[in-house]
C-alpha cells in the first residue's frame, strides 16, 4: 500500500539532479538558483495579516512592538495603537 504525504526525499533527490543540469549548462547558474530559492522561502514567511486584528494587509505596513515582540499591523490597529500611546501621554503629562 502506498504511504501517504509528503515525499521530501523525492523532491530533494529532484532538486539536486537540476543543480547538476544547471552546472553542467553553466557553472554560475546553480548559484543563482540556490539564491532564488533562499530570497522566495524569505518572501514566503513574510506575514500577511495584522497581528492584531488579523485582517490582511494592504500596502501600508507598520511596526509595533507589542509584549515585547516586534509586530506588523494593518493601517486601522496602527491608527487606534497610535490613539492609545498618545492618551497615555497626555495622562502622564497631566
């Protein structure tokens, strides 16, 4: 019977036999190759939704530092965090 999942080993066992297409076309390309994969695996775990709303995020992107962690959130979360730090400032200077 046939195992089901995920064939990590076939798909490795693929991307070596390319690399040595790729050598053997030209000494560069493999390299080139490598970096390509790296750059979209980095693209890939880029965060698409606010932290904390979880709404998906749009063009404008802002960073906040929440619990201590560095956090990504969409323009509306940035807009009522930002209301949030400037009343406690006033309430400090008060």
């Amino acid at each position: 019977m046939r195992r089901r999942g995920g064939s990590a080993g076939g798909g490795l066992l693929l991307a070596v036999l390319f690399l040595g297409w790729l050598g053997s076309v030209s000494p560069a390309l493999p390299v080139v190759a490598i970096v390509a994969v790296v750059v979209l695996g980095v693209v890939a775990k880029w965060p698409r939704r606010c932290s904390v709303c979880g709404n998906v995020l749009r063009r404008a992107v802002y960073r906040w530092t929440i619990d201590g962690q560095a956090r990504r959130v969409c323009s509306t979360c940035n807009r009522s965090l930002e209301a949030k730090q400037s009343y406690a400032a006033i309430r400090r200077l008060t």
